[in-house]
C-alpha cells in the first residue's frame, strides 16, 4: 500500500460553442490508502465521448452537469492497487466513472465500478465495442430501432466508436448497410467493416448534395436511421424513409456545440404520412441486455464478424485533445487516452 | 329504380397555398340505374377532412392525388335506393368513399362502402366519433401514444372532429388533459368535454407566448403529445416533454398550405436526452382494432362520457366552403355537409 499522486482534469471554465484547450484545467491530487469499503485504483485507460459536451453546459438533463474545478468524470479502466473492501483484491481489473484522472481511492460504488471477469479481449476494449459505446449501438440497432432481416440500414458518424459497431452488428443481421463518414480514410474504414454503400460527408456540404447521394446509394428508400450526427443527415433520412421507418437517435454531434438554436427538419411533416417513428434513447436505460450484449459480442469478436478500431493518445496530459478530436473528426472507431 | 341526377365537385386546379373557391368546379351527372353487382345509392352526408389537402398536392403520398376534373372523393353516408347486389336492399344504410356527389353507382368495393348495422346513433356520427376520425382518434391515443392512466396529456386541435374524441378518452383513462383550441368558443367547447386545462392559442402568438401558457398549465411535463397541427405546438410540446413521452403525429394542419418549406422544431436535439418517441400513423393501419372500436364508443355514448360536436353546412353547394373552414377553424367538432 502506498500513497499515489494523480494528475487530473477540471472544467476551468464551460466552453461557449467548440471546446477549447483553455476550458480545461489539470491538478494535482494525492490519492491516499484506502479506508473501510474503499479500493485504491491506478487507471490503465480513460475513454472521451460526445456526450459528455451536454455535461459541460449548466443545465438539467439526464445525467447532471460537471462543476467547475471538480475532477471531470467519464468511463475509465484501471487495476487496483490496494483494497480495504472484501470483494476486491490487488490486481483486479476494473472499469469505472473515475476517468479524467491517473488514480483514485473510494468506495467502488461511488465510482460506479464494478469488477471484470476475464473476457480474453483487451483491456481497452472494454471502453469501446465491450463498453459503453458497444451496449449503445447494440440496444439502439436491436431494440430502438427493431432492426429486421433485410433492412436498409442508414448510418451517420459510422466510423466512430458506436457507428462503426452499428454498421457491423446490422451486417450480421443481413440488412443492406449505407454508412456516412468524414473523409477518405474513414470511409475506407467503414467499407472494409462490411457497409454496402459509403457516403463521405464532406464531398456534401449542403443538405440538397447530401440527400442525392443517399437517394443514389439507396434508391428503394431506408428502413432504419441511426443517427449519431443529426442536422442535415436526420432530414435527409426523413426524406428518403421509406413508410414505418425506425430511427434510433443516439446523439446529435453537429449540435453539440451550436450558440444559437439550430433549425429542424424541413420535411418533419413526413412524420405523418409515411408513419415514421423517430425515437431518442440513452444506453443506461438499456442495461438489461448487457448480458446478451457481452455474449454476443464476444462471440461476433471471436469469430471475426466484429472488428473494432481505436484511436490511441498517450498520457493523461492529452486527454483535452482527445476529447476535443471527437469534434473535429479525429478519431476513427473509439477514441481513448492510455493512461498507464 | 330510377336514374338520379347528382351535383359534384372535381377540382378545378390544384390549389397554391391557402385553397380558393375557385380552385373548385361544379358539374352534374347522371347517375344510372345499377347493373349487376352494382348499388345506387343518394348520400346524405359528406365529410370534408384535413387530410383531403394533401390530396390536392400532384406528389406520391400514402393516398393517391386527386386527379384535376375528376370528382374528389371522401366519407359519406347515404341510403340504397336500388341495388342489383345479393347482399344490399332499398333502404340499407352505407358508408363509402363516394362523398363530394350527391348519388353514385357502382359496385361497392369500388367506393370502398360499407353497409352500417343499426347502432342507435346518428347517421352523421358515422362520419364523425364513431367513423374515421374517432378511429384516429381511438388508435392514436391508445396505441400509438400508448396512453397510460395517470398521464399528463397535451392535445391540439383539441376542439376539432379528432381532437374532442382524443381529450374525452384521456380522460375517460383518468389522465391529466391540456387541450389547445383557436378562441374563446371553442376553448369552451374542450373545458366542457373534461379538459382539465385549455390553451386558447389565439392569445399566444409567438413560440415564447405560448410554451410559457403550456408550462403553465403542465408544471410537471406532459407525458403525451396527440399532435394535429404541428408547429409551434410541436416544438413547445418538446420543450415541456417529460423524460420518456411519447407523442402521436396524427396531423400537422398548420403546414398543410405552405408554399415553402417550414423549419422544424428547433429543440429537436432534446429527442435524445429524453428519449421522446415521436411517431406518425395513419388510421388506416389500425383497422384491426376497428371492432373494439366500435363496441367502447358506444358504450361510451350511452353512458355520456363521450360527447360530439358537429358543425353542419346545408347542401351539395357548400362543400368546398366547407373544406376551406377547415383551415380557418370555422368547426367545432366535426364538420359535415347535409345532403339529403
């Protein structure tokens, strides 16, 4: 047992529009032996998500806002290192809340931590197609979306950490997959992930270049939208729905970091007469299939039907830079910072 | 058995924006005896509806478009006065599709017709709460918004033909009612049908003016949306959406006559957070839950807790004034036009 010291993030200020390097603040702390009930953890990875931007404005919501000069919270995978709690003993992995920080001491529950059995997939994994982001695209595709054999799936963000993981969880399913992506690269990413059709976004700056090619890519219309990007992409997909389509609104990252109120959906009108449903979901409500999800997976990840990128920064330091990536596209598949 | 002349409306052309008179033409026709297989039949009651305005529109819908000189059709009740069909006899009592006429003759199937058992109600009510619209009306509220007691419900177009019925059943279910209506009068109308709060929204011009009145009258939320308009009131029922609602698209009638595009709800972006379930549905997909339909409305009739408005013009030659009502929120309840 010993003392550890941490190098952790703060909020220094909330970010007005796109985050900036000065919004955020780093701190020293001294992590000490953990007490009655408590584990010391030595964090290996921490992961940065998009929504974590929403925690960042003062307002209600679904999980509260971060407060200014508290340690950031986010999924982390750590090893602990001392245990004073009798379910826990030194050398355990363990993933929790407790990201944005090097180590920690508390009790687990605090941190929501819980123990991982042997998975025989990587630890970072857990972060990502085995996490949080995994479960998202799982019970999004699955159950918001009620994915059917031959769908035509639409895809926004599909080479990010939930997108990607969509794209190849609708493939197994046989259904026709049209993935959106941001650049060469990523959309080569998403095509070698198995998608039928790629669209590369940033070919289609405006909503009439960008509903051609999604009519060109799926000229019967889709059956399924999950949206990770909103704005232009969720009215293109209204427009190109075919009658009782389901979309799965995971996140709206074109909004994140808007100013001022941004328009909706010219067509929403569509709603009406092709019966559209359009419904939003977050992943912690969707936690009673995280048994089925975990077999699945590992049994998709084990038989290579389930490939899963990351993106990797090193050390805790970068860890603004990574999160700030997710907004200008940096990331391909699950963006983390290796911690240790 | 004897040939009838009958008054008919067709279009004339289709209508830009707010429809005109004069995008209508009378004509007359003879209609002739019944040849095998075929009934006659004298309507004495036709339906003008909101959803008729997307028929006037030359585009690929769930209905097809009216075609210009042909005779519109549309509910209507009316009696045999000669049959060559096994299983109709002079006098038997109909609902078709062949309204905006006087007479008609054809085979049934053609127009979609129906012979009515005795129900005890009114002729016209087939048109009304216990046809089509209270069909809606029945079907959006209780399946599609999947209505549960205890539920803070927020109807618009509360007065109107579908509206009245949904605000009667939510509280038949013992919810919480917020009924939305254009003026004093019909603001009347919803507070006797049982709302618990009205919105008069002719007081509450801006999108500001009017969330505030909703917020007001819903200090907790709403946890249903039954949307016949769109809008602002869309928007607003978004801002005051409790985590998990759910709203019914029956209709968005403020849109129906715009000339351009109409920016959707701008806080769109809070389907995510909340997990809202926003679905369209047309009543034509649920005429499986007909029967039930049927046997609740009139029990609910006997019993007075389902009550209906009517709001009747006088012959075949107010049809379109009628029809253009719609839009300028001339009905309470149902609007009809007596025939015969």
């Amino acid at each position: 047992m010993a003392t550890l010291t941490s190098k952790e993030w703060a909020l220094a200020k909330r970010p007005v529009g796109m985050p900036q390097q000065a919004d955020f603040s780093m701190k020293e702390e001294s992590i000490g032996e953990p007490k009655d009930g408590e584990i010391q953890v030595k964090n290996s990875w921490m992961s940065v998500d998009p929504y974590m931007r929403g925690r960042m404005y003062d307002r209600e919501s679904y999980v509260p806002p971060f407060q200014i000069g508290e340690t950031l919270t986010g999924g982390a995978v750590g090893k602990v290192t001392a245990s004073a709690h009798p379910d826990y003993s030194e050398g355990d992995l363990v993933v929790s809340m407790a990201g944005w920080r090097e180590a920690w001491t508390a009790k687990p529950e605090e941190m929501m931590a819980n123990k991982v059995p042997q998975t025989g997939l990587p630890d970072s994994a857990l972060l990502g197609v085995a996490g949080m982001p995994g479960l998202t695209a799982y019970a999004g595709i699955l159950r918001v979306a009620d994915l059917k054999e031959g769908d035509v799936v639409f895809v926004s963000g599909a080479a990010g950490a939930v997108g990607s993981t969509v794209v190849q969880i609708a493939k197994i399913k046989n259904c026709t997959v049209i993935g959106s992506a941001g650049g060469a690269e990523k959309c080569n990413l998403v095509k070698e992930l198995g998608a039928d059709e790629v669209i590369d976004y940033k070919q289609h700056e405006s909503y009439e270049s960008l509903v051609g090619a999604l009519k060109a890519a799926a000229p019967k219309g889709i059956d399924v939208y999950f949206d990770n990007v909103g704005g232009d992409h969720l009215e293109a997909a209204i427009e190109c729905a075919r009658p009782m389509a389901r979309f799965a609104e995971c996140g709206m990252i074109s909004q994140y970091n808007a100013t001022e109120p941004v328009p909706g959906p010219r067509n929403i009108i569509q709603v009406v007469g092709k019966q559209l449903r359009i419904q939003g979901f977050i992943v912690s409500t969707h936690t009673d299939m995280q048994p089925q999800f975990l077999q699945d997976m590992a049994g998709w990840i084990q038989s290579g039907k389930m490939k899963f990128e990351e993106t990797v920064m090193e050390g805790i330091e970068t860890a603004p830079d990574a999160f700030l990536g997710l907004f200008s596209g940096k990331n391909k598949g699950k963006m983390l910072v290796k911690l240790g």
